[in-house]
C-alpha cells in the first residue's frame, strides 16, 4: 500500500510537473505576444539604420523590446527585400542579426530573475541564463570589425545563397508544436494583430495599452509561479535517478549538448523557449553552467532555421543571403569559441565572475540586464547617430 501511495505521488507530481511547464512556455509566448504590439516602432528603428553600428545597437534594443530574434530577422529580410534599406542593404542588415542575436537573450535573463528570493539558486540560474549574453557579445566582438573591414560573413552567405538557389532547394513551412498548444490560449487571451484580427478577451475590455500591460503583468505571474513550483518539483523527482539521467544521457559531453540544443531549437522554432527551460534545471542543480553553455551555442544554430525555411521559399536572393547570414554569423562564432577550451571558458568564466558579483545586492541583476539590453544599446545609437 505504501508503494502505491508512494507511485501515485510520483505520478501526480509528473503530471503538475509537465502543466507547469505549460504555462512557462504559455508565459513566454504570451510575453512576446505582448510585445509584438510594439513591431511597428521596430519596422520603423531598423528603417531608419544608416551604418553597421547602429544596425548592431538597433538589433540589440529592437529584439530586446520584442523579445524574438526570428522577429527581428524577419523584419529585416522585409526591408532588405523591399530595398527599404538602401544600396548597402546587406551590409547594414548583418550587424543588425548580430545584435539580435543578443538581444534575445533577454528572456532566458527574466526568467532567471524568478529565482532572485533563493541566493544559491540564483547564482547558479544566474550564472547559466548570462553565459549566452556573454558568448554573443564576445562573438560580435570578434566577427563585426572582420565583417566592416573584408565582409567576411557577407561574402561567405551570397556564396551559399548562390548554391541554394542554383540547386533548386526549395523553401518548406513548418509549425512548432509549443505553438500550437500555446497560441489557442494567447490569442484567446490577447491577439497582437488586432485591430486587423478578433481582439482578444482582454482587448474586449480593456484599451490597446491597458490590455497589453495586463497581458504582460499576467505573462509575469505565470512565468514566475511556475519557476517557483517547478523548481520544487524536481528537487522532488530529482532525488537520486533524474539528476543522474541528465548527467549521464541527456547532457552526458559537450557535443550531445550543443545538438539537442540545436535540434530542440530548429523543432520548437525559439531560442528563448529552449534556452529559458533549462534555467530552472540550472536553479536546481542538474546542470551546471559547463554543461549548459553548449546547449545555448546550440539554440543559437538552431534558431535560425524558421528564417532560413522562409527566405528559401521567397526565391529571393538578398533575402536568402541576410537569413543565410545568420547562420554563418552563428556557426563560425560556434567554430572559433568552442573547440578550444581556453577560448571556451571565457564566457564561462565571465558569467560566474558577474555571478558572484549580483550576490551582493538584488539590485545588480536588474541594473546590468537595463544596462546590457537598453540603456548602453541607447546612448551608443545616439552617439553613432
């Protein structure tokens, strides 16, 4: 009878487990949702991009107000293939995927933040969610002043996009499943194409901005109520053979690491899902930052699939060479940062360095992630301006 008590907590607890981590997609999709109301002020932002620089500091703040690089990217192969941006359209149009690409880390920051009451627990959450920030930006560091002195990245995407068109690969459409559980509900709840769609029910009650903020607020309560009870959860489960199960098969080495983050990204179609849910399991103790920074550089590869998907199916050539770009941006940064251990932890060690240093005060985490994704991106626009 024990045993059976004991079997049926076990699956209770699976199943509360597997709603919670419902609505912590549900609170990431509503989030972005939210957001989208603001992709007009990012079609205009990138319009306005006169240089590479500004292209980077315009990606990082429009993807942070938008919370999705595949936003962002697609925004860009629309003006590019327009010619909205000009002669210089793809020049301009790589730095700006370069600062989306850190621009969306913002999210796996957020959620970090939902372990803030907890010391330990967020400086190991802390700690896993940076670690992406901090490889993106050293990326940048590296490959931006390569691409506005030789075009490196740009002549590498026009061969590719070259090849692809030549070969007759065609473009095909494909729809993430969190998607599909999750969008029913968002667009229930709130559509951000309203007023050209149904509004949603808080839309029906409430003005434009007042239904976003509340959208917003709520996308908030669920993301960290569910961190706070998933995180006790598998403390529950984790006992003894689930932390051994990760460890040992799921993120065994660096190489399984890297490409489930991959081909977790390239099916759910969203770095900041794949990258958000393993913070909680870092909060927890599974996985340690060594272990997860792999995954992330996955993600990071994995992300640019949709846009890629898209842009082949266009049969257009700039827009095939700024998602192609993406790619090449991420896999070159990938090739030179990971296989030498030295250059590896770098970030690594910079993530647990900005770590101990928010431990200090609660008021740290939320200075660097307005300083890093808003305040810095800013004040440097309106200098290259």
């Amino acid at each position: 009878m024990g045993q059976s008590d004991n079997k049926l907590k076990k699956i209770r607890q699976v199943v509360l487990l597997l709603f919670l981590i419902y609505l912590f997609f549900l609170s990431i999709v509503m989030m972005g949702a939210g957001f989208k109301s603001f992709k007009g002020l990012s079609e205009n932002l990138i319009a306005s991009v006169s240089n590479p620089l500004m292209g980077l500091f315009i990606g990082i703040l429009t993807t942070s107000i938008v919370q999705s690089s595949s936003t962002t990217t697609s925004i860009v192969v629309g003006l590019v293939a327009s010619n909205i941006l000009g002669a210089q359209s793809i020049s301009i149009a790589i730095p700006i995927i370069m600062g989306a690409n850190i621009g969306t880390t913002i999210t796996n920051t957020i959620v970090s933040l939902g372990h803030l009451s907890h010391s330990d627990e967020f400086k190991r959450a802390y700690s896993c969610a940076i670690v992406h920030d901090i490889f993106n930006i050293i990326a940048v560091a590296i490959l931006l002043p390569l691409e506005i002195l030789f075009g490196l990245i740009q002549k590498i995407s026009i061969g590719l996009g070259s090849f692809f068109l030549h070969s007759g690969i065609r473009g095909a459409e494909f729809k993430s499943p969190v998607a599909a559980i999750t969008k029913p509900v968002v667009g229930f709840l709130y559509d951000p194409k309203y007023p050209d769609a149904d509004p949603g029910f808080f839309q029906k009650i409430f003005s434009p901005s007042i239904s976003q903020i509340v959208i917003l607020a709520l996308a908030l309560i669920l993301l960290f109520v569910a961190m706070k009870y998933m995180v006790k959860i598998i403390r529950k489960l984790v006992i003894g053979k689930v932390e051994q199960f990760f460890s040992d098969y799921i993120f065994r080495n660096g190489i399984l690491a890297f490409m489930l983050g991959l081909i977790l990204t390239a099916i759910v179609q969203s770095s900041s899902i794949t990258t958000s849910i393993v913070v909680p399991l870092a909060g927890a103790g599974i996985l340690t930052i060594y272990q997860v920074f792999p995954y992330t550089v996955g993600a990071n590869i994995g992300t640019t699939v949709t846009t890629l998907l898209a842009a082949l199916a266009t049969c257009s050539v700039p827009a095939l060479v700024v998602a192609l770009s993406h790619l090449t941006f991420n896999v070159i940064a990938s090739v030179i940062i990971l296989p030498v251990k030295q250059i590896r932890v770098i970030p690594i060690k910079a993530a647990q360095t900005i770590s101990n240093l928010t431990m200090k005060s609660k008021l740290y985490p939320l200075l660097i992630m307005l300083c890093v994704f808003f305040i810095i991106p800013l004040c440097l626009l309106l200098l290259a301006r």
